[in-house]
C-alpha cells in the first residue's frame, strides 16, 4: 500500500501520503527516515497512536502521540499531518553541530506474510560509526541470515528473500555488525534487531468437528439449547480481525438460529414432530474477518440434530373393522379374533390397551393386549351357540393408558368387530338332574333317568349306555331310554357314592351313528340303620390283686357304621348281673366300668370275661354284645402291672426268657464267626500276598487259556526249571532262581516218575516257593512214542498229499491254518 521506494530514501515528514488501499486493522508499521515510528489504529475509525520509537534523538516519541486521520473523497487519500510539530522540531534539533556518540540507528523490521514481491527491501540498520568513517560495511547473522534475510552491505538496506510464513514462525532475531570495509575490523558492537513477520488473514476456521450430533425432544419450545460448536483461526487474533470468527446457518434457518459470536445453536420453532421429520440437518458455517461481507475466509460443518420420541400420540386402528369366524365348539376361553392398532411414538412410549365400547359384551368376551405384537387379542368367556345366536357385532376402543389427557382420543383409536359363528355337528347335551338318590335296602329297579338332547337342528334320536363306574362295581344299568336301573344290592357302608358315567348317542333316521356326548352321574345311597354298635376299641383293662373296690377300670365308648345324624346316642349295660364290676352311663356315648369288690387273686383265675350289651336308638333300634377281657396281675409298688408284656403278648415270663437266651446265643454265634474270618485273613496277610495274587495261583482243570499266543496269562519259568545238578538248598541259604536249569528229558525208557520225584524235592526244601498243592510239567512228554510224535504244526513241511486249501473256506477264524497249511505258505510269518 505504501510506495516501496519511499522506504530506502529520504522523504519529508510534514505530509505523508497513502492510497486508500490501506487495509485498516492492520498493525501500520513506517520508517521516518533513520527512524522507526509503529503506530496502532484505534477501533471505530478514529485516531492513530504511537506504540514505540527506537531512535534515540526523538525520545519525546515515546510517549502517546496522536494524529488525526482525515479521509479525503475527492483524491481518496490518508494524509497524516504533524498537528504539534514535535517532528519538525526535532528535525530541527538534529542538524545542530555537535559530536556524535557511536550507536546503532534502527528498529523492530515488519514484513508481511506471503509476499510475493521478491526481493523486497523491509527497512534499514545504520550505525553512527558510518559517519565518522566512510569506508564501512554492514553484516548479519542469526535467524535466516543470509538465507530468508540479506543486507546491503554498503547502504544497510535489509531485504527479504523468500515469502514467509507467521504461521510457521513469526519472529527472527538477527544481529548486525559494521566492519571495516578495509580491514574488516568491527568499528561498533554488534546489536540484535528483530524482524517481525506480520500477519495476513491466510487461514480458514477450523471446526473442532466435522460432522456433530445432537439430540432434543420433539415438542420442544422455541429457543431451547441444542448444542454449541467452535471453531479456531490459525491467524494471529490480535492483529484487527483475522481471527475473529462469527457463525452463520447456512441451512435449516426456519428451524434453528445459531448466536453469532458463540456458536449457540437454540430452536427457533415449536412445531418438532418426531413421527413427520424425526431428524434435521444443518449446515453451520464459520467465517473469519468477523463476518465482513467480503474478503472473509470460511468452513463448514454438519449437525445432526435428531428428535427424541415423547408419548404424544394415541394409537390409532389400521382398520375401520375386523370380522373373524369361529365354529361354536370351541371352549370357553378360546382366542377368537386380534385385532390391531399402531401407536406412532417409540415402544417405549406405547402403551396400547384395548377395551370393549359396550359394557354388554363384557359377558362374552375379553380383550387384552399382547405384550410382544401389541395386538388386542379377544378371547370367549362362555361357549358359544350356533343355534342361539349367530353372529356378534361390537366396538373395540384402543388408548395409551398413560398418554396425558391434553391428547384426545382420535376418531381412529375406535374400529367395528364382527364375529360369526359357524354351525357344527355338536354332541348331545345333557340335561339336569345329574344326581340321584337311593335307599340301601332299596329293591331292583329303576332309579331315575337321564335325558340328554341333540343341540343342532334336525333333532336326532338318541341311545344311552354306560362307559364306566369308576370301581364302584356294575350296582347300576341303563336302559337306551335314558332309565337308570338298579341291578344289585346296595351296602351304603361300602360305597355311599356311585359315579357312573352315561354316554348319549344320537343316530339319524338311518340309524347311521353319529356324535357322542357323556356325563357324569352321581348316585348317593341313603342310610338306613342295618349296623349295631360295637366296640370303639380293643380294650386292655386290668385289675391288681390289691385293687381296693370303687376304683375305676376302664371307659368304653361305641362307634356305629350307620350314618351317625344329629341325636343319635348309645345306652351301654351288662349282660347279666354281676359281683365284681358295676357299669355306669355317662350318656355322652361313653359308659365307666368300676371295680364292685375286691379279692383277686391270680393263680385263681387269670382274666375276667365281662359282656357288656350296647344299644342304639336308631329305626328300628339295634344292639350287639361285647365282651370287655380284664386281665387279673401282680402290681407292683406303683400301681404297674409286672407281667403287663406278657399279658399282651400272650405268653408267659418262662416263654419270654426262653426267647431271650435264644437271642443271646445268636449274638455269641455271630461274634465266634466274625474274630475267626479276621484270623484267616490275618494268616493270608503274613504269607506277603494279596488276595488277587493268591486267586492268580489258583489253576483251573477246565481252562484252557489263550492258546499258544498267550505268553502272558501265568509263568511258567518256575515250573519248567530244576535246581541245577539236581542238589537241594543249603539249610538255610537263600534261593537263587538263577540257579534252575532246564528240566532234562530222562534217557532211554526211564520213568516219568523219576522226573516228578525231581520236581517234587525241590518244592518240598524251597523255603520262599510258592505253596503249589500240585506240579504241572508243561514241556515234557514223556519218551519217544513208536508212533513218533502226533503234533500236526510241522506238517506244513511234510511230504503229505493232503490238501488244505479248503480251510480258506472256514472263515476269518481259520485264516492263519489256511497260511500255515496251503499250498502257498507264507515265508515271511513269524511261525515260519
């Protein structure tokens, strides 16, 4: 924006003029000569301030110096005016002569960002040493030195190389020296300056995301809080607003609004509807520059504003009506007919009942809802009929039961229901009475009569049988008119109830069968009084011979197996006069028996006898003897009979220690057999082995082992060796089985017993041998036979014509007889 000549040459200072490109904002960064003012621009377009001053001879600059900005329109220029004339009298103040002190003469550098314009002369590094000697030369060195930054090294003009950026780095530290041109001695200290890159709004703003989720209810009010984005802006935020960042809707305004400075998205409508638009999305869009209309940099980013279900809605039919059809046999209980209503707001928030419009149709019907399909399921309470009624028509009313009742029902939430029965082939229905009645001494006959009839139309005729009676026994028999017969005795003792059941069979006009229909008939028996008291219990009195008279013996009471109704009693009294014993009613169906005189004496007489006669007052009244046994003992101090067991056993106290000592010596018995089997195993123990060794010597005559295979099954080393020389252990030297040889073959004609005598002496003195009670010699023979030997195993290498060949034909079993003896042997077997 400023003439880039201006900068490396001598200029006025009382007007300084600008095009109108400048762009405000900006730090304003100018050289007045060999000095360099920094100068801000105050907000609201009105002043200039003076940040800083590093020339040493304008020290007033320091402090805040104001200029007035005075826009021109007609020339469109900035002209800067010295209001106070501090610089042309400090102008002034330099050109008075004087000596001049040594010193550097420069300031903090500024070069924008980016520049393209290459090489570019930045400012200037003078020191006051070039006036004292002409011949001098500037060098730097630092940051970029010599690379991003060179110098004039006659003029100190800095240039800038190569384009930078403040986003990468915004400050390099350099250091300028002045040398001798000639004898490249340093003619001042060498001073740092810094370059300072300044900042074009380059970057764009950043969102922290690209793509955000929110979510808020549907119905939500107008300015409720969504959710809130940001963005940053690489750009350096203190330089006018290049990092300063305003956000704007770029789509969904007429449902959204967005805060400028903070990123606030709030609702800017009421009428969110999940079940119409259950999700939004808009477009947010970031601008730097603080939103200027132009000249700005921006992003975008994605919001996903998604709506949270609220129970708003009712359920609503998917149908005006529904019509099913069920058949009339069906039982009671039965589901008929679902039908549907949908209720737009999520699971969780439907909550779907059904119920009846009319009240009338609570007394055949139900509906409920199902809990997974959320379908109202209708079900019958009672059977249905055909031939009563034909068909049903009714409303059915479906609400969220929990849906608040600012949502009124919609003319949806109701549909028509109509069910038709279907006519089908029913059973026969039976008729009451289903219980009868009958005395027990009753005569045979009829009892009473079932009717049942055929529900559909035509009425067909109908036959009755009976199906079981339920382990009564056959008292009862049917007759095809429905006649329930007697055709037994009845004994209301055994059975007082019979359950039979009746089965009723309609048939048709060609007496074709058809449907079978039961029934449950009870039958109770009636009581009559054909049964005498008796006895409650079997009584065990007794009388001490001691016993002083008064003293009570025993209480009896009676039971009666007839029916026992209110005001039935039983009169007790003896059968004949009696001396010993008195009896006395108690008139609540129990009677005291008390002993009349005393004087017993048990070797006389070891039990009493008393009949006693009881009687009811039943139509017509009945009685039975019944004898009371009082048995006659010794009793002790305490008022106990002594011999009471023997007494109720029967049996004398001889008997009962005869039983006893029979005990006792079963016991001894027992004891005797027990310690002896312990003995035995003890003496098995200190042979040194286990029963499953000894039961391994055990030989069996008709075993007949593995076969010729089986080299595993006993161990036969032992019983196929002699001591060596034949000579018998030392007395008391301990076997050495190494020492048994091979049993040899006794020569010519000798006898086989020569051979066991043998055997046997060694197993007579062989301490540690096993106790074998017999010898088995399993390699020897005996001698030659005339007839040589009979074994068949080499007969494979034989001269003989027979041909075994046909041992092929046995099987598996007799493959290794085939190999052995055919015609082609097998070279490579193990036996060959």
């Amino acid at each position: 924006a400023i003439k880039g000549q201006e900068y490396c040459s001598d200029v006025g200072i009382q007007s300084l003029t600008f095009k109108k490109k400048l762009i405000f904002g900006q730090v304003l960064k100018y050289f007045f000569l060999d000095f360099f003012i920094l100068f801000d621009w105050h907000h609201q377009w009105k002043s200039l301030s003076l940040l800083n001053s590093g020339h040493s001879k304008i020290i007033m600059f320091r402090r805040v110096f104001l200029v007035c900005l005075t826009l021109s329109h007609a020339n469109s220029t900035l002209v800067f005016e010295d209001t106070n004339g501090y610089l042309e009298n400090s102008l002034k103040s330099n050109n008075k002569p004087g000596r001049v002190k040594r010193e550097w003469i420069w300031n903090r550098m500024n070069v924008p960002e980016n520049s393209h314009v290459l090489p570019n002369c930045i400012g200037k590094i003078k020191s006051t040493a070039a006036d004292i000697s002409q011949s001098v030369i500037y060098k730097i060195t630092g940051e970029g030195a010599d690379t991003l930054f060179q110098v004039n090294e006659t003029a100190g003009d800095i240039y800038v190389m190569k384009t930078l950026n403040r986003e990468e780095k915004s400050q390099y530290h350099l250091i300028a020296k002045v040398l001798d041109k000639k004898t490249g001695k340093e003619l001042d200290k060498s001073s740092e300056f810094v370059i300072q890159v300044s900042d074009v709004n380059d970057n764009a703003p950043v969102f922290s995301q690209t793509v955000y989720q929110a979510t808020i209810p549907e119905n939500s009010p107008k300015g409720k809080s969504v959710i809130q984005v940001s963005a940053k802006d690489a750009d350096d935020p203190t330089v006018w607003t290049h990092a300063k960042i305003e956000y704007h809707l770029y789509n969904g305004s007429e449902y959204f609004q967005i805060q400028p400075k903070t990123g606030q998205i709030d609702t800017e409508s009421y009428t969110f509807d999940r079940e119409k638009t259950p999700s939004y999305i808009i477009i947010v869009e970031a601008r730097d520059q603080a939103g200027s209309a132009t000249g700005y940099l921006s992003s975008k980013a994605t919001v996903i504003i998604s709506l949270s279900d609220v129970n708003d809605n009712q359920p609503a039919f998917v149908n005006d009506s529904f019509t099913c059809t069920i058949e009339e046999s069906i039982p009671a209980g039965s589901e008929i007919c679902r039908v549907t209503a949908v209720d737009p707001d999520e699971p969780q928030n439907a909550n779907t009942a059904y119920r009846f419009a009319q009240d009338n149709m609570d007394s055949t019907f139900s509906i409920k809802t199902d809990p997974e399909t959320k379908q109202g399921i209708i079900t019958t309470k009672k059977p249905l009929d055909y031939e009563k009624q034909k068909e049903y028509s009714f409303s059915v009313k479906a609400k969220d039961s929990v849906l608040p009742p600012q949502y009124p029902e919609s003319p949806s939430s109701r549909a028509r229901v109509t069910v038709f029965v279907k006519d089908v082939d029913e059973p026969p229905v039976f008729q009451p009475p289903f219980i009868f009645q009958v005395s027990e001494n009753a005569s045979l006959g009829g009892v009473g009569a079932v009717k049942a009839e055929d529900p559909d139309m035509p009425k067909k005729y109908i036959k009755y049988s009976i199906k079981s009676t339920h382990g009564t026994g056959d008292f009862f028999s049917i007759t095809q008119n429905g006649t329930i017969v007697l055709s037994k005795t009845l004994d209301r003792e055994t059975h007082t109830w019979h359950n039979i059941t009746v089965l009723a069979k309609e048939y048709d006009n060609t007496n074709t069968y058809g449907k079978t229909g039961s029934s449950m008939i009870a039958i109770n028996v009636l009581d009559i009084n054909d049964n005498a008291p008796e006895f409650a219990y079997k009584y065990e009195p007794f009388v001490c011979e001691n016993d002083q008279p008064g003293k009570l013996i025993q209480i009896i009471s009676a039971v009666d197996k007839d029916e026992l109704i209110p005001g039935t009693s039983f009169t007790f009294r003896l059968h004949h006069d009696e001396n010993n014993f008195t009896l006395q009613n108690n008139y609540d169906m129990t009677a005291n028996i008390t002993l009349q005189q005393a004087a017993f004496k048990r070797e006389t007489l070891e039990e009493y006898l008393l009949p006693i006669i009881i009687s009811d007052n039943g139509n017509p009244p009945l009685s039975s003897t019944n004898t009371l046994t009082i048995k006659v003992c010794k009793c002790n101090v305490e008022g106990g009979c002594d011999n009471l067991l023997a007494l109720r056993t029967g049996v004398g106290i001889q008997a009962l220690i005869a039983i006893l000592l029979c005990l006792l010596t079963i016991i001894v018995i027992v004891l005797l057999l027990a310690l002896y089997r312990r003995r035995r195993k003890h003496a098995v123990d200190d042979l040194g082995k286990s029963t499953a060794e000894l039961f391994d010597e055990y030989v069996r005559y008709d075993e007949e082992g593995g076969g010729e295979m089986d080299t595993n099954s006993y161990d036969v080393s032992v019983l196929n060796s002699v001591r060596r020389n034949g000579l018998r252990p030392m007395k008391g030297a301990q076997p050495d089985f190494s020492l048994y040889s091979e049993v040899q073959k006794p020569s010519g004609n000798a006898d086989m017993a020569l051979m066991i005598e043998i055997k046997k002496d060694e197993a007579d003195y062989d301490k540690d041998g096993l106790p074998y009670d017999t010898l088995h010699i399993y390699d020897f023979e005996g001698s030659d036979s005339v007839a040589e030997s009979l074994s068949s195993l080499q007969t494979w290498s034989s001269d003989s014509d027979q041909d075994y060949n046909f041992l092929n034909d046995w099987g598996p079993r007799f493959t290794m007889l085939a190999e052995l003896y055919g015609s082609q042997p097998l070279k490579d077997h193990p036996l060959c």
